[in-house]
C-alpha cells in the first residue's frame, strides 16, 4: 500500500468514524465536505485496503473480564513462528512485534485468574522460541479512547481527486 492511499479528507472521515462509528455517510459528508456517496465510496475503499474498521469496543473490565498484557523475548525461533502461533489462540486479542527489553506484545483476555494461569502454562509456555514472559494484569481501565489528538495532525500534502487521475479505479 502506498503512503498517499490516505489524504486530509481520508483522515476526516476517519476521525468522524472514532468520534462515532455510526455516524451516517451523509453526516460526515457534510462535516468534510463532500456527498454522501463520496463518502461512501471513500469508506469502501479505506476498508478494502484495511486501513479501517468500524467495531464495537466494550468495556472488558466493566464486563467481569480480566485482561493482561503479556511482553514476551523470543529466542530461538522467528518472531513471526511465535506471533503466528499467539494470533491463533482465540484469548489472544491483539499481536505486535515491538522494540525494547522485548519482542512481542500480546493482549489476553479471560473469565479467571486461573484461567489465565492455565493459558500461561498450559499454552503460551509450550511454544517454541519463547524465552520469557512477562505479564500484567489491568486492574481498572483509566482511559480508553481512540480519539487520538495527533490524527488531526495536517499531512504534508494536498487532498487529491479519488480516484487519481489517469487510474481506472
């Protein structure tokens, strides 16, 4: 995917769609502009590139959920053999390759401690190339927001006519 497939009136919507995913198209046209079918066809091509999503995010904690935030050192095996076979295990919620003291974050969520305890050792300690784990669990949920200040950041480029000229998009 190339850096230019979002320009200003991208990151509107997208920033529309964080302060309410189901804002409807013809809201958010009017917001930045544009038709309600503009829109639309905008969304459909942002979702096609999987640059966006527009989900449900509950509350895990409020729900009875505990969650934990396992850091992990990988040695002796790919990183990806070892992100692959966590992003297969339906308690992971989310995966990611990161720099630091260590190499991957993940994101767990259960019903118990001792499910939790059971996933660590029973799971997680048996795949190979994980040298150490380290994990915390969420108490409470302080923030929790997709509202990033910085989105809104302008971009160093111009809004672009979509499709670009001369593309058969």
């Amino acid at each position: 995917m190339e850096l230019e497939a979002v320009d200003v009136i991208d990151r509107k919507i997208i920033d529309q769609l964080r302060i309410d995913g189901r804002r409807s198209f013809g809201e958010i046209g009017r917001y930045v502009g544009l038709s309600e079918g503009s829109v639309r066809s905008r969304y459909k091509r942002l979702l096609s590139l999987g640059i966006v999503q527009v989900v449900g995010m509950p509350n895990a904690t409020r729900m009875g959920f505990l969650e934990a935030h396992l850091s992990i050192r990988v040695r002796g095996a790919t990183l990806a053999s070892v992100a692959t076979a966590l992003a297969e295990m339906p308690e992971v919620k989310l995966v990611g390759a990161c720099i630091g003291s260590f190499d991957l974050i993940a994101d767990v969520q259960f019903r118990t401690h001792a499910e939790l305890s059971a996933f660590l050792s029973e799971k997680v300690r048996r795949i190979p190339g994980i040298e150490t784990i380290e994990t915390a669990t969420t108490l409470d949920v302080v923030k929790d927001t997709y509202l990033w200040a910085g989105f809104r950041d302008p971009v160093s480029r111009p809004t672009r006519p979509y499709p670009p000229s001369g593309s058969t998009a």
